[in-house]
C-alpha cells in the first residue's frame, strides 16, 4: 500500500508586523511558498514579508508501508540483553 507523500520545503522567513516589530527566523514548512505565506499570515495577521529563503529541498519520494516495516526491523531491540563477542 503506498501512501502519496506531498513535497514538503521548509522557508525561513523575515516579517515586520502589523505593529512594527521585526522577527527573523520564522520556519515554515509548506510545498510551495505561496502556501507558506499563507500560513505565516494565518498567525501574523497584516504582516509583511521582509525576506524568504528555501531552508531545505523537497524530498521527491514515496512512502511505503514495506519501507516502513523494513526501517522499524533494522532498529535495535532495547530491551534485548548485550551480545559478547
């Protein structure tokens, strides 16, 4: 069963707010920076963007559920008692 993965990027963001104060290093993680500025406008009502930056590429894969199974069993059981070698 293969779970559609959507393109996630993360934008750093500069804004002045509707009362004037600047805040730096605002993240936000949306698939397109229209989609950010909405966001970032949801929570800073009237703001302005000063500047944005794309932090991080999109990761362009799928996600399955054998890879899913597959990463949890390469992971270490703790509970296992230490192996001597």
């Amino acid at each position: 069963m293969e779970i559609p993965y959507l393109a996630m990027i993360k934008f750093g963001f500069r804004i002045k707010t509707r009362n004037g104060m600047v805040v730096d290093n605002l993240i936000v993680a949306a698939p397109n920076r229209a989609e950010a500025e909405r966001k970032l406008t949801q929570i800073y009502h009237r703001c302005e963007v000063l500047a944005c930056q794309e932090l991080q590429q999109a990761v362009k894969e799928s996600f399955d559920l054998e890879s899913a199974i597959d990463l949890i069993g390469k992971q270490p059981d703790p509970d296992a008692p230490a192996r001597k070698d």
